[in-house]
C-alpha cells in the first residue's frame, strides 16, 4: 500500500489532471482532454505513487540505524546537554570497547571526534 506521506501529493496531480482535462474539453481542444487524463492518472499519479513509496523505505531503514546506535543516543544526550564532556568520553570509551570487532570503523570515526573536543 502507498504511504500515508504520498498520498496529498497523489492526490494534487489527480485533481489538477481532472481540471486541465475539463478546462482543455471546454475549449474544444480535439483529443487533448483525453490526453491529459490519461498521462495524469495511468502515468504521473502512479509514478509519483512509487517513487514515494521507495523513498519513504529508505528514509526508515537509515532513521532505525540510528535510532538503534548506541553512540548515536549518547551523542543526542550529551547534544541536550544530560552528560558533561568528560562523561560523554568516558561512556563513549567503554561503549567502543564493548562493541564487537567485526563493526564498521566508524564508531572508531566518533572516538577520534570526541578526543579532538
């Protein structure tokens, strides 16, 4: 099923679709109406449809990476200031020796940072 994000955006191109497909039928435009109605609703409405769809996927699986990091929550707090800068190092120390070897070096990455502050 389409996101619940994509569906203002769907549903903008149907009505402007059923609009310009009524305007160009007034003024007796031969066979643009159809045109119209059939590039808006068979074409653009799904393509838009999809491509929102894959975006919103993406958008998840980054945002449940990082909400699920452990020095991604000990950054945000010690962002909103609930951990001094030393308390912040020592946590960020004992998390890095924790975490198993096999890992990205990124967190490596956040050590280096966190020693250069």
């Amino acid at each position: 099923m389409v996101p619940l994000k994509s569906w203002p955006g769907v549903g903008l191109v149907l009505v402007v679709t059923l609009g310009l497909s009524a305007l160009t039928a007034v003024l007796s435009l031969g066979a643009l109406p159809a045109v119209v109605a059939i590039a808006g609703w068979l074409i653009v409405a799904p393509a838009l449809a999809i491509l929102t769809y894959y975006e919103d996927d993406a958008e998840a699986d980054s945002e449940s990476e990082t909400a699920d990091s452990p020095v991604a929550t000990l950054r945000e707090r010690y962002a909103r200031g609930d951990l001094t800068e030393a308390e912040f190092e020592r946590r960020l120390d004992t998390l890095l020796e924790t975490e198993p070897a096999e890992q990205s070096t990124e967190p490596d990455r956040e050590r280096t940072v966190a020693k250069e502050r």
